[in-house]
C-alpha cells in the first residue's frame, strides 16, 4: 500500500476489514464520545474511520505538511474511506484546530497533524478530557505535549501497550528494520548485523533480522560496541534530549568499524559529525527529531490499524475511569 493513497477499491476493502477486526478484538466501544484527531493520507486516513466505526462522534483536523501531502488532500483521503466505510455522517473535517471542537472532545489523539499539543490546547479541553498517545509511556517525547499544563489542568494522558497480544505492534519492528536495510542497499541474510538498542525494541528487531538471515550482535550502550565483520550497524536507542550518538560516540564506531553503514532506525545523532567521520547514514534525509527514520507504514496498513485502534482503546478506558490493569492495553503517562 502506498504512504499517501489507497489505490483502490480492493486496498480499501482490505484496510476496512482490518479495521472491523481490530475493533471486535479489542472490544473498541466509542458510543457516545467525541473524539479529535487528524484527518491524514494513506494508512493514516484510518484513524478518524476507526473511530466513527467504533460510535464515536469524530472531528478530524488537518494541515499541510512537506512529506506528506496538503490539509486538502488529507480531507479527501479521509473522507473518501470514511464514505467507503459508510460512516461520513458521523465525521466533521476543518484546517486547523477549532476551539469548539476542544471544548466538546472526550478523547484528542497526538496525532501528527495536531502536535504539539500546547498548553493553549489544552486549556479548551473539558477537565474530563484524555488525550491518547500512540505508542508507550516509556516513548514519550517532551515536545509533543505540554504536559505540564495536562498536569495542572488534571487532564490524563493514556498510552498504548504495543505488546499487548491485542495490540502487537512491536513485532513488526524486524521486518521493517529489514526493509530499511534494504532501502539502503543492504541485504541482511548471512551477513552480521550489529545492533545498538537500549530499549525494549531489542528482542523484536533481533528476531526480525535473525528471521531475515542475519547474525544479529547486541549492544545496549554505544560504549560497548566492539569490532566486528559488520554489514550494518543499526541505531536503535531512546531518543533524549541531546543526540544519543555524538562526535565522541560516533568516533569509536567509525574507529572499530570503517566504512560501515549505520542506519538511523531510532534515536537522534550528529549528522555532521558521522559525515566528517566518512560515516554514511541512512536515511539521507534526518527524521523529525525523536521520531523513527522509517514509518510503520513502510508494512502497510495492518501495523498501523493496530497502533491507532490500540491506542483508541487506552483512552476508552481511561476516559470510563477505570484503573489500567498492569499488561493490560492502556497505560497512564504520569
């Protein structure tokens, strides 16, 4: 499926059955709630559609983006499977944010198209508002939220779990690190892949690449990387709010492993001084800072109907009052 357009009638087909799917195995039940979110393009179209499909009453924001299309070309998309999945009635489209829209919402999604989320935000939302991340606690970039003014406000703030069986985001973590080997002209099987990862991606991405081929060595700090026959070495740690691999850290790979390729999964690094140091980097164009060089979607739809309806379902739970269960779908960012 393409990041930016569903084709045809066959892709829409496939993306509404994946989302009926997930709705009846996570029990999604929006009957009643007003939710804020953004209308996208592509797989991310799905996130209003998932919504209305669920009862909810949905206002989908959208505005232009460089990678991503125009706000009027979100709209279309989004209203296109939204009359696809016969629930266009129950979505209303704007450019921009409205205040009305916040003093009515039940549930606001970080959705890219509304971040950051300022404190101007969330003074509109009703104090029994939630605002739904999607992706885990643990994940939390400081600049998507003001969550300093959530706190004051009271307003919570529900995180998926990724790991959830009903969720299962995180085991499509390999395949796409395998993709984006690919992408930079890597082909992973038999070779070693050496993989710097601090965080809980590491068993996902390691069975991905194992599964692709690869002889998957695991570094969980840059200070323990060693030397090796290296086809690759894979960045995957935790973003933060100064480059996870700087000049000195980056000088020790290029030390120990000359001319090998690092590819940027997750975690910010200093660009320039992996040029300077002959280090290629992939992808040439640097992620939004704290953000993942390659997008779920790269998968398709699936991973991303799971993530969105998942991260759905948190806030519903939260917004019912009920205490998120420890393993269980929804988190609270404290």
């Amino acid at each position: 499926m393409s990041d930016d357009h569903l084709r045809d009638g066959d892709e829409k087909e496939a993306l509404l059955e994946s989302i009926l799917r997930r709705i009846a195995i996570l029990e999604l039940d929006l009957g009643g709630r007003e939710v804020v979110t953004e209308a996208a393009t592509g797989a991310y179209a799905a996130t209003a559609v998932i919504a209305a499909l669920a009862g909810a009453k949905v206002h989908a924001c959208s505005r232009d983006t460089a990678r991503h299309g125009t706000a009027r070309d979100a709209i279309e998309a989004t209203r296109e499977l939204a009359n696809f999945a016969g629930v266009d009635h129950r979505i209303t489209f704007s450019l921009g944010v409205p205040d009305a829209a916040l003093w009515r919402c039940d549930i606001l999604t970080n959705s890219g198209r509304l971040r950051p989320i300022t404190a101007t935000h969330v003074r509109l939302l009703p104090k029994t508002a939630v605002i739904a991340l999607m992706f885990e606690d643990w994940e939390f970039r400081a600049g998507d939220i003001d969550i300093e003014a959530c706190r004051d406000r009271g307003i919570k703030v529900a995180a998926v779990n990724e790991r959830h069986p009903a969720v299962a985001v995180f085991p499509f973590l390999g395949p796409l690190c395998v993709v984006q080997l690919a992408d930079a002209g890597i082909n992973v099987e038999g070779r070693s892949v050496a993989l710097l990862c601090d965080n809980p991606f590491a068993p996902h991405l390691a069975e991905g690449l194992n599964r692709a081929g690869a002889e998957v060595t695991l570094f969980d700090r840059p200070e323990k990387f060693a030397p090796g026959d290296w086809a690759a070495v894979v960045v995957a740690l935790r973003p933060r709010d100064d480059d996870v691999l700087g000049a000195a850290e980056l000088n020790v790979i290029a030390r120990q492993a000359p001319h090998v390729p690092l590819t940027q999964f997750w975690g910010d690094l200093d660009r320039q001084a992996a040029n300077e140091l002959g280090i290629r980097v992939w992808p040439p164009t640097p992620p939004s800072r704290g953000h993942m060089g390659i997008l779920l979607s790269r998968l398709g739809s699936e991973p991303i109907v799971r993530l969105q309806s998942g991260g759905l379902k948190a806030a519903e739970i939260v917004f019912s009052g009920r205490e998120p269960e420890a393993g269980g779908v929804a988190s609270l960012l404290r």
